[in-house]
C-alpha cells in the first residue's frame, strides 16, 4: 500500500541501483517505470488515497518519478563513459584511409609545356623578383617617365615616390633586364612567372596572372628567326597544322613589334565561336629588342640584336582547354581542378 515508507524505500533502492550492462539498465527502467514497473503502480493506487493526503504524496510521487528517470539517464550516461574509455585507441588491423592524390594545376602544366619546348630550342629558364623597382620593370625597357603603365590605376606600389619606386612586376621582362645586365652573350632565356597589374577581376581579366616571356641576343639576330621560333612553337603547342599570322603592333621596348596570332585549333579556320568567327587566335606580343634596350643593360646594340616575346599562361591554357573563364584557375574548384587530373 503506498506509504511515506514505500516512497522513501523506494528512493532509496533507486539510489543503490547498479548496471554494468545496456540490458540490466532497461531492465531496471521496465522494473520501475514500465506499465506494470513499481512507480506505475504506486500512481494507480494514488487514486484510492484519501482527499486530504493527495497533495503530500502527489509530489512525492512526482518527484519519486522523476528521480527513477534521472538515476537511469545517470547509469546510460556512466556506462557509455565506461565502453569509451575502455575502447582501444585504434584498430590497428583495420585497412587504411586512402589518401586522395593531388593533380597539377592547369597553369603548372601549361607553364611546364611551354618552358620544356623552348628546352628544346636551347632556351634556359631565368627567374627574379615579384617586388621589383621600376627601373627594371619600366625604365630599363625604355618606358617614358609619363607612360601610362606607371600609372597608379595600373600598377601595384609597393613604395611609391623617389628615383627608383618599388613595385610588383608587371611583366616578367624585368627578368630580361637583370638577365641582360649580369649574363654573357649570347642569351637565350625564357623567364616564366607571376605578375600582377591593378585590374578589375572578371571572366577575361584578372589582377595576377602568369607569364613566359623570352629573350634571345646575339650577333645577326632577325625578325625571320624571331617568326620560325615562334612558328615552332604554336606547332608543338597547338598542333603541327598551326599557322601563325603577325599583326604590326607596339611595345616600348621593341622595335618592330609584333602581335601573333595562331590558326584557330578548334575550328581550323573555318571560324567558330572561340575565334569569333575570324579563324585567329591572339596568342603573344613580341619583336627585335629596341637598341634604347640593349644600351640600357650595356650590350652594344651596334654589334648585338636580339628578339623578345611574352605571353599569358592563363591564355594558352585557356586556349588549349577551351576554359572560358579566367577566375576558374583561382578558385581552386575541385570540379575544375580533376578536369586536368588525366593530363600529363
Ligand atoms: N612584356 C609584354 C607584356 O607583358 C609582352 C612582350 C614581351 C611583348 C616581349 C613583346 C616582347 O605584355
């Protein structure tokens, strides 16, 4: 019958419950709590107690049920701590995890393509800075003090102002200059990097890219051996059908200077959208070195010639694969990256 007695009692064996397995901790729910558990049964005889004594063991019994419920969660919650701690820290038999392989960045691979063909050609790869002043990115390549180039809106300062202004490259064609003043003759260098110009981001501009420009000096150069290096080139880069055609162009530190474009490789010429319907693709700028330049790193321009051109990774490669957007090589999207994954 229910009583202060039974209720304490009860509280009390509650207290003393001990489980040292998920089964013996359900067993012991069903045994108070269940629909026949003792608890239960209390309540149903809660009925038949007197008016005046309902509220006093009311509560009792409220908080007889709670505390059933809380010493099981209590034993759930130590027995779970216990298979923890006692677990192995590892299965040691257990197979490992595969590590998921890397690939190359497309502009890691365009960039070694293009430098091991102009291997070929007897080429070296010279390197330098990305800080770099402005007398090797402008001065030194005949840029007027009031080109646009130096501009601001162009160009990323790093320390503006006095003779010789700090800055991140523009073009690897500094890479040129230090080659020029430190090297003996003749040279034959390309000078693959990273540059940067203050440009808007979007599909077709993006304010750091890569290039590879090259540089070749020696007595008797001329623009015929500067066109069949350049046509060598297209035709390993882009297939031995590749024509090229040059388009008079301007650059301050060339003279003549020349625009290339490539036979389009996707339509042959027929026209298509990627050439916009013109057959040609703009590839690189490039021409004979300007005596202003040669004089400038000390080689004498009246017994030395040379030619120099420059492209953008970013475009070839855009070119071989069809990319359409340049910010796709930033993101380092994984659906854009495995596109490359087979390409060696
Ligand atoms: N330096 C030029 C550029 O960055 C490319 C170039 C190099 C053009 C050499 C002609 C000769 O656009």
């Amino acid at each position: 019958m229910i009583s202060q007695e039974t209720i304490e009692q009860m509280m009390q064996s509650l207290k003393e419950m001990k489980a040292a397995k998920e089964q013996e901790i359900e067993e012991q729910r069903v045994k108070w709590l269940g629909k026949k558990g003792e608890i239960t049964r209390l309540f149903e005889e809660f009925r038949t107690v007197s008016p005046e004594l309902k509220k006093e063991y009311g509560q009792k019994l409220n908080a007889l049920k709670v505390a059933a419920q809380q010493r099981i969660d209590a034993m759930r919650e130590e027995l779970s701590q216990i298979i923890e701690a006692t677990k192995p820290a590892s299965d040691l038999t257990m197979p490992g995890d595969v590590m998921e392989l890397g690939s190359r960045h497309p502009i890691s691979i365009t960039r070694e393509e293009i430098i091991s063909i102009f291997r070929k050609f007897g080429y070296s790869v010279a390197e330098g800075p990305e800080i770099e002043d402005d007398w090797h990115v402008f001065s030194a390549l005949n840029f007027p003090p009031e080109h646009p180039a130096r501009d601001m809106q162009d160009t990323f300062f790093v320390s503006p102002g006095g003779d010789n202004p700090i800055l991140l490259r523009t073009h690897t064609s500094s890479v040129q200059v230090r080659t020029m003043e430190r090297s003996d003759l003749p040279i034959r260098v390309i000078c693959p990097g990273r540059v940067f110009r203050n440009e808007a981001i979007s599909a077709r501009a993006h304010c750091i890219f890569h290039q590879v420009e090259g540089l070749y000096i020696d007595k008797n150069v001329s623009f015929a051996d500067l066109k069949q290096a350049i046509l060598l080139f297209a035709r390993e880069m882009f297939g031995p059908d590749t024509q090229i055609r040059m388009r008079p162009s301007y650059f301050p530190f060339t003279e003549p200077s020349a625009e290339v474009d490539v036979s389009c490789n996707i339509c042959h010429g027929k026209g298509c959208n990627i050439c916009k319907g013109t057959g040609w693709l703009e590839i690189l700028g490039c021409g004979m070195v300007d005596p202003n330049v040669l004089r400038a790193s000390g080689i004498d321009p009246e017994v030395y010639s040379g030619f120099a051109f420059g492209m953008g990774i970013e475009r070839i490669a855009m070119l071989k694969w069809q990319v359409k957007d340049l910010r796709h090589y930033f993101e380092n999207d994984l659906r854009f990256l495995r596109e490359f994954e087979t390409v060696v």
